[in-house]
C-alpha cells in the first residue's frame, strides 16, 4: 500500500428522489455527508447493517449513484477525474479504470453467451481491442491470472460451481485493466470454503496487478483477514474509520462495538458482554434527530437526541464520530 490516495470523497451525499410527482419532491439521502479516503493498493473494507448506505456509496464511487452533494475525486497518477461533474468521453474512461465485482455469480452471466464472450463483452463495448486476435489474447491472459482453465472459454456458465462463477465475473470486471474496484459483497453467496479461495485470489490479483479495492461486506469475520483498514457505515453515515487491527482491538463507536459483539470471536469487550443491537437501523426517510444511532444506543444521553456528532480524528488515525467515545473509552480502562 502507497500513502497516495486513489479515491477521495468530502461530504459526499447520494440522495434519490423518489417523490410520487410534481408536488411531492420527496428525497431518500441513502449517503449522507461521508468523508473517506482510499489509499492506492489497499483493500478498504466497508460495513454495516442492509440499508446503511454500503452499496450507494460503492457505486457513487464508481459513477453508477447521482452524486448530489459533496465532492469525489480519483486520481491515478497525472489523471484525476471529479467524480460528481466527470461525463461523455472523459466518464468513458473512468469506466475502464474503476470496476464492479457483483455479489451473486448466478444472476450475474448471462447464461446465452460463452465464457469467453462474457469476459470478452466490456473490451468490445469499450473498443479497446481492434481485432478478435487482439481480444482473444487479452481474454486468454486476464482468464489465465483469474485461474480459469482456457477449455472453459468455450463454455456457459451454467457448466460451473459459483466459485467459478464468480472467478468469471472477476475476469469480466478485470479484462479493461482498471485500477480501482469495488468488491460489493463478492463472497457472500458462495460457501465458506470457497469463500478463501476467492478471497486468496482477489489478494493475489490485487498485488499482481497493483489493484485498490472497495470491499463491502457484512461480515466482520472475511473483513478482519482481509481489509487493511476498514470503515463502518449506520445510516448513510461513517461513523468510524480505522486500520483494520486498531478497529479491531478497540472500536470506539457503540455501534461497531455492537456489530463485533454478535461474533464472539471477534468480541473486544470480552465475548459477549457488550451490548447487543437490538431493534432496526431507522428508515433514511424518517431518521432520528441527534446522533443518528441514539435510538439504538445504550450509551445514549440527552446531548446525543439533540446534536449530531461529526466524525472526529484524533490524529491517530482512527476516526470516530461519538460523543462519549473517549469518556466510554476511559471507563473501560478504569473498570
Ligand atoms: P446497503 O448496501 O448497506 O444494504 P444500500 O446502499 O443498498 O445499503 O441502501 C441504502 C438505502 O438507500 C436503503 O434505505 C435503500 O432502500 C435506499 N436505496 C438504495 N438504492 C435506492 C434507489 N435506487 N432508489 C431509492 N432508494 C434507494
Ligand atoms: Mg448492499
């Protein structure tokens, strides 16, 4: 990992209007406000509950989500594009920088066309190969690094088990050479033993082919051995944001402490003796006042109905946004 920053995002919002006509404007904020900044070569984890904003906030990163308010930028050596204004030509190109890994193999392929067509498509869509030699050969290469056998070009993706599947769609994600991809739950729907294997081989093509990834998932457990630093979402908002080690051994924000109580294994706070969440994370369109995890909190006070907190950095790289983190954080020293 370099200590050049490859995606930069300040206040960046997604709101999508979702009003029934003229006088109803109604707005769904599904990011709210998120600062974050990926470092090039990293693999950047991303959680939090359904609904918190994960999967708007990877594809806002990726052009696929209306930018609404705030800032993003993502610079790959002399280039950088504004993610929020970027469009015709020059949006054209970021697509072949920045790439989506789907979540379900099975729903993913097509099921009409051949592997190699599969994988084949974006290099034809996005004209970067003049002739059939030329895309065969840039097929064959990229379906060689993501472990396919080069007999299984010619085949449908129904011939293979979702591990393959998804090696497939990782080849199709990778074949334009882009720089930065995000990972949106990749490993969710496979079985956990083939879990390790995908996840080995997004490690190994991520130094193989200097790549940085957005890796969004659910569970905590895949995130700890794979995530250099990850950062929490409640609600369209982060609410915490550190390297993976520190999140772990100390998370400051209640509700991360919550979401690692689930996992005894994972539990800092002693297995099982912090809280467990209870009730659902709010609708984005009717959300609390204050903090917006209050409702949930067990460390909830009156400054938390009222005001929201800002995500703070105390200059050790682990930022939160919590008003009684540090005061939590010494309690638990001294009990
Ligand atoms: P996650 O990936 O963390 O489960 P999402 O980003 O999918 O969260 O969703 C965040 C919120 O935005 C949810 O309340 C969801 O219903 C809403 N949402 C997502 N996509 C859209 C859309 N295209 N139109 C309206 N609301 C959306
Ligand atoms: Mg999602």
């Amino acid at each position: 990992m370099s200590d050049e920053i490859l995606i930069s995002a300040k206040d960046l919002t997604v709101g999508y209007n979702i009003g029934k006509g003229f006088f109803d404007r109604t707005v769904l904020k599904a990011v709210n406000e998120v600062s974050v900044e990926i470092k090039r070569g990293s693999f950047f984890g991303l959680v939090g509950e359904s609904g918190s904003g994960k999967t708007t906030l990877g594809r806002a990163l990726l052009k696929a989500a209306p930018i609404t308010g705030g800032h993003a930028t993502f610079t790959d050596g002399e280039v950088t594009y504004d993610l929020a204004t970027v469009s015709g030509d020059e949006l054209k190109d970021y697509r072949k920088r920045a790439q989506l890994i789907f979540q379900d193999p099975y729903a993913a392929l097509s099921p009409r066309m051949t592997v190699r067509d599969i994988v084949a498509e974006p290099l034809e869509v996005m004209g970067l190969t003049k002739t059939r030699e030329e895309t065969d050969a840039r097929v064959r290469e990229i379906a060689a690094k993501c472990r396919l056998n080069l007999e299984h070009l010619r085949r449908f993706p129904h011939a293979f088990s979702g591990g393959q599947r998804q090696r497939i769609s990782i080849a199709r994600a990778l074949v334009s050479g882009p720089k930065f991809i995000v990972a949106d739950e990749s490993v969710a729907a496979l079985d956990v033993s083939i879990q390790a294997d995908v996840l080995n081989l997004l490690k190994q093509l991520q130094k193989d082919l200097g790549l940085t990834f957005l890796f969004i998932s659910h569970d905590l457990s895949v995130v700890a051995h794979t995530c250099d630093h990850v950062a929490v979402m409640y609600l369209g908002r982060l609410v915490e944001s550190a390297p993976t080690r520190q999140l772990f051994a100390a998370p400051r924000h209640p509700y991360t402490k919550a979401l690692f109580s689930a996992i005894p294994s994972l539990d800092p706070d002693d297995r099982g003796r912090a809280q467990k969440l209870v009730g659902e994370i709010p609708s984005p369109l009717n959300q609390p006042s204050g903090c917006k995890f209050h409702t949930r909190c067990p460390n909830a006070i009156d400054k938390c109905r009222t005001t929201e907190p800002t995500l703070e950095n105390p200059g050790d790289g682990h930022a939160v946004s919590c008003h009684r983190w540090r005061e939590l954080l010494e309690a638990a020293i001294t009990a």
